[in-house]
C-alpha cells in the first residue's frame, strides 16, 4: 500500500518544491532583472513519462496541471492543458528519438521551451504582460532554461533509477 503512494508523494514533493524555490531564491544576484521560473514539476512529470509510464504521466499532467493553475496562476485551464500536452509531445518525441539521458535533456529543454513560449503567448493575447518576444526569450526564456537545466544535470540519474525501480516493481506486482 505505502508502495503505491510513494509516486504521488514525491510528485506532491516537487510540485511543492518549486514555490519553496521561489521563496528562497527571490533575488540572486547575478540575475539582474532575469525571471527564473523553477518547472520542476514538469520535469519530473516528463520523466514519468519517459522512464515508467505515459498514462499515469498523462494523468499527472492533468491532475498537477490542475493544482498549479488553482495555487500558482490567476488563470485556470492554462497549466491543465498545457501540461497533458506537453506530454503528449515528449512521448511523441521520445518514439522518434533513442532514450538515454543526454537526449532526454534535449527532450525535456524542447519541452520545457515549448511550455513557456505557450504561456506566454496567452499572456500576450489576454494582455497580461507587454514584453516582446525578444524581451522574453533574454529575460525569462534562457535564465528559464539554464535553471531547469541544472535542475535536469542534478536529478536526471536519481530519477531515472527512481522510476525504472517503480517500473520493474510494477511488473512484478
């Protein structure tokens, strides 16, 4: 029993993580006027996806997608859809492409771009924000996906041997 709630409790964990990021992170330094947008979830969903199973990644997407617009964002709907699609886009992705960890890094950053460049074009159609394109891509894109990034080199191997565990525990049952 406790077995099968350990998905969801590390899931909750990181989604968790990300406001805790923002907390104690809120000025470093060296960003300047750079936003960081921590998408931790997203990764450890997309690992879901790649490394156990594409259904209950796709589940987690809508289920985490749905908390995050409820907790995160003044927009709801944003994060349900966008989350499930980005799935949806890593496992098309990933049936292409072999799936080792150096080019899941490439899968996860493409996703994670696609992710914010979505976002961002909502809040560009709502008028939520009045960057340009070029203003995002230097100010919150990259800062964005150099974050991300050390997050994916940090956790990529701990993950990955977390879920194929899960796996090979689940075929077992």
């Amino acid at each position: 029993m406790i077995n099968r709630l350990i998905l969801p409790l590390v899931t909750l964990l990181i989604f968790y993580s990300e406001s805790l990021f923002v907390i104690l992170f809120p000025n470093l330094e060296w960003a300047d006027q750079r936003i960081l947008v921590p998408h931790f979830l997203i990764i450890f969903i997309l690992f879901i996806c790649g490394f156990f199973q594409y259904k209950t990644a796709l589940l987690y997407g809508f289920i985490f997608g749905f908390l995050f617009d409820i907790f995160y964002t003044e927009i709801n709907g944003i994060y349900l859809v966008f989350f499930p699609f980005v799935v949806f886009l890593a496992h098309a992705m990933m049936k292409i492409l072999h799936n080792n960890l150096f080019v899941f890094a490439l899968i996860v950053i493409v996703n994670v771009s696609v992710l914010e460049f979505l976002v961002y074009q909502i809040n560009v159609i709502i008028q939520r924000t009045d960057m340009t394109l070029i203003q995002f891509a230097d100010l919150r894109l990259w800062p964005t996906l150099v974050l991300n990034l050390i997050f994916y080199i940090i956790f990529a191997y701990p993950f990955k041997i977390f879920l194929q565990r899960k796996q090979k525990q689940l075929l077992e049952d």
